[in-house]
C-alpha cells in the first residue's frame, strides 16, 4: 500500500529530485522540470508549483537559502533540499519502483463500459486508437533513437518504458480488433443483436437482475 506522504502531488518528488542537485528559485525549477521533459512522465501542474514549494517548505522538507532580486524584477526566493527532504524523495522513488500498485487508465474505463456501444463502432473506434498508438509509437522511436546519442541509458529508462507500454498496449489492442473484425469474439452476434434489438440477452439479463439482488 502507498505510503501517505506529507505532500502527495508527484511534482512534489520532481522538485526535491531536482533541488537536490543545487539550490533554486521556482521559476528556475520549472525551466529544469520542463527541460527534463517531467511533464511527459508524470501529472504535472504548472500553476501548482508554488504550491507545491510552499508546502515542502512548511513541512521541513525544502529551506529557504536566501532572496534574491534582479533589477526591476520581482524578489525570488531560493530553495535547498534539506536532510529530510532527500530522504522523503529517496524513500518515495524507491516505493514507486518496487511497489506495483495499480494505476487504472482510461483505456481501461473505457473498456468496462465500451458494451453500451455496438460491436461494429468499438471497431472502427480501436482502429482510430491503434493509428494513433503506431504514429506515437514511430515518434518515441525516432526520439529515443536521437536521444540516445546524447543521453546516458540512466536518463532514457522512462521513455523505454513508455515505449514498450506503448507497443504493448497496439498488440493486445490489434488482436482484440481482429476478433471483432473476423466475428471470433465471444458473444459478438449477442451483442450485435442487443444492439439491434434493444433487449439483452437471457443469460447477460439474468447476471444483471443478480448484480441488483447482490
């Protein structure tokens, strides 16, 4: 089980992992998390970074180092990890790795409830998704590829990952449409026919009455 951490927002682990290489401002910290492409791995919402910082500080996780201004500019503040913060930071990495707690997706919403639609549209659907899975799957590709001309593997693990999830998800999404394409999916012509009809089957009504009484 997750542990509750004193600020849960993911970008809260972002801006300790990359406050843990120098001090910094908020603006700074931002220019890093985008230039580090954060972002793209994980929920990030820009306008709650100050936030964010806020509450790392309030709980003893982040110190102020000192203010700073620049001319005309407004004062900013700037920001150390401090002893406690690393170790927060370093002990929720190491549950994110070794912890496979479940994340349901989209997708996966989409999959529980995708009956209410017609055997033919979830077709033609999941073939607009897989498209849309094959152009992304050609431009993580070529961004690794270039990448990793310039970046150790250490820095690449996420978009591996992200890769193989990807190409993953297009197999198990093209066999899924060649049994609706080629009528081998269990139950289709059922299925087909409620939504023809308007009246589910005997045996899926009978499951339904039961989900009621249960």
């Amino acid at each position: 089980m997750a542990k509750r951490r004193r600020v849960g927002n993911l970008l809260a682990l972002a801006v300790l992992t990359a406050v843990g290489d120098r001090p910094m401002h908020p603006y700074e910290m931002a220019s890093v998390l985008r230039a580090r492409g954060k972002d793209q791995d994980m929920p990030i919402k820009w306008g709650s970074l100050y936030t964010v910082v806020r509450n790392l500080e309030r709980h003893g996780l982040l110190e102020v180092v000192e203010s700073e201004r620049q001319g005309a500019r407004p004062e900013r503040t700037v920001y150390r990890v401090t002893d406690a913060g690393r170790q927060e930071a370093d002990d929720w990495t190491r549950e994110l790795l070794s912890d496979p707690e479940r994340e349901p997706s989209a997708f996966e919403a989409g999959l529980s409830v995708m009956g209410g639609l017609g055997p033919d549209e979830v077709a033609e659907l999941l073939r607009q998704r897989l498209s849309g899975l094959e152009r992304q799957i050609g431009d993580d590709r070529r961004a690794l590829e270039h990448q990793s001309g310039e970046l150790p593997r250490l820095f690449l693990l996420e978009s591996e990952y992200a890769l193989a999830m990807r190409e993953a998800q297009a197999r198990w999404v093209r066999a899924l449409l060649e049994e609706l394409e080629k009528g081998t999916f269990p139950g289709v012509e059922q299925w087909r026919a409620y939504h023809r009809t308007g009246r589910l089957p005997a045996e899926v009504a009978e499951l339904a009455e039961r989900g009621r009484t249960d």
